[in-house]
C-alpha cells in the first residue's frame, strides 16, 4: 500500500472506532489517540502533498481542537473553540487562494448561510453566557470558511460538501451543548451526527483539495 492509502485507512479506522465504539466511552487517553488519529492522518497526507501546506495546517488545528473536546467539553470547550477557530481561519485562505469566479448562484447561497447562521445564535443566545463573545467569532468564522468554499471551482465540489457538512455538525453539537438538544431525543444519534458529519467533511475538504 502506498503512504496516502495507509494514511487514509487510518484516517477511516479512527473516525469509525470513535464514532462506533469511544463516542460513548469516558474521558481516556486511548479515546483522545483514537479521535486525534481521524484528522491528525489527514493532516499528514496533505503535509505530504508540498502544496497543501495551509490544508495540513488547518486539519493539524482541528486535530488539536478534537484532543480537547475528546476531554470534558464542559471543561475544555474553550481550547477547543480556539483551536478549530484557528483551523476555520486557515481554510479561508486556503479556499480563496484556489477559487474561481463567483458562479450565479454564490450570492443567494451565501446569504442563506448567513440567516441560518444568525438563526442558530438567536436561538443559542440565552443560554451562551460568558461564552457570547467567543461564540460569535467563532460563527463568524465557520460562515467566512463555508462561503468561500462557495468559490471553489466545479472539480472541487467534495471541499464545498465537507465545508456545509462541517458546519451542520458545529450546529448539531451547539444545540447539544447549550441547550441540551438531541436529535430525535436520541444522544446516540446525536453523538453519531455530529461526529461523522465533521470526519466526513474534512474528508471531503481534504478529498476535494489534493484531487
């Protein structure tokens, strides 16, 4: 097998280990290695690429970010929000420095992610608190990445794909965080949503980068 083939078994192997099996385990060492292995492989694979420098350094943020959540969130929140804030501002101009002219519809998609956006801090502010401030820039953030991503060109379209998937898991994992919000009622569910819609958006924004 090739360094890029077993990269991306190892990437696949931890994102199913921890979303099947460590997503309902306690905080542990083994179950930070596993989450952390998922993008920390991604990571490598595009560090391999010599192109893909700010992609390796965006996924090695929210690698950092995902060693940290697989703690107490209550308790470690906060680094984590920095570090995949880090990583959302990296892929901006990563996106912008590939994207092609803004295609008809870029605007009225834009702005629907923007309202769905600022509905989801509507809805979230009352229970934000001391993390208001934090939130905001962070939403700020993850639209600024989702929109650009907007521009990329056609070939790139799996890079578009995991960039909504990726918000969509922020907005699960938000609503389950502050408000205590399960999908269905189900935190089973909700655990496997909100962690195979972020994996499989940054395969798709690593896919759709190094194709």
């Amino acid at each position: 097998m090739s360094p890029e083939a077993i990269l991306w078994a190892i990437a696949a192997g931890g994102a199913l280990a921890y979303g099947l099996v460590f997503s309902e385990h306690a905080p542990s060492a083994q179950r930070t290695v596993v989450k952390t292995s998922a993008v920390a492989a991604l990571a490598v694979l595009a560090w391999l690429d010599e192109g893909s420098m700010l992609l390796a350094l965006a996924l090695a943020f929210c690698a950092i970010g995902d060693a940290f959540l697989a703690g107490d969130p209550k308790r470690w929140l906060p680094f984590g929000l920095i570090a995949f804030l880090a990583g959302h501002l990296t892929y901006v101009p990563l996106f912008l420095d590939r994207a092609g002219a803004p295609p008809v519809w870029f605007w009225p998609a834009a702005a629907a992610i923007g309202t769905v956006a600022g509905l989801m801090l509507r809805a979230l502010w009352g229970s934000l608190g001391a993390l208001r401030l934090p939130v905001i820039v962070y939403v700020l953030a993850i639209v600024a990445m989702t929109v650009t991503s907007l521009l990329l060109p056609g070939r790139a379209w799996a890079t578009t794909a995991g960039a909504l998937a990726f918000m969509a898991s922020d907005a699960i994992l938000s609503f389950d965080l502050f408000k205590s919000t399960k999908l269905l009622g189900s935190p089973r569910l909700t655990a496997w949503a909100i962690w195979f819609l972020y994996w499989g958006g940054q395969a798709g924004i690593t896919h759709g980068m190094l194709s």
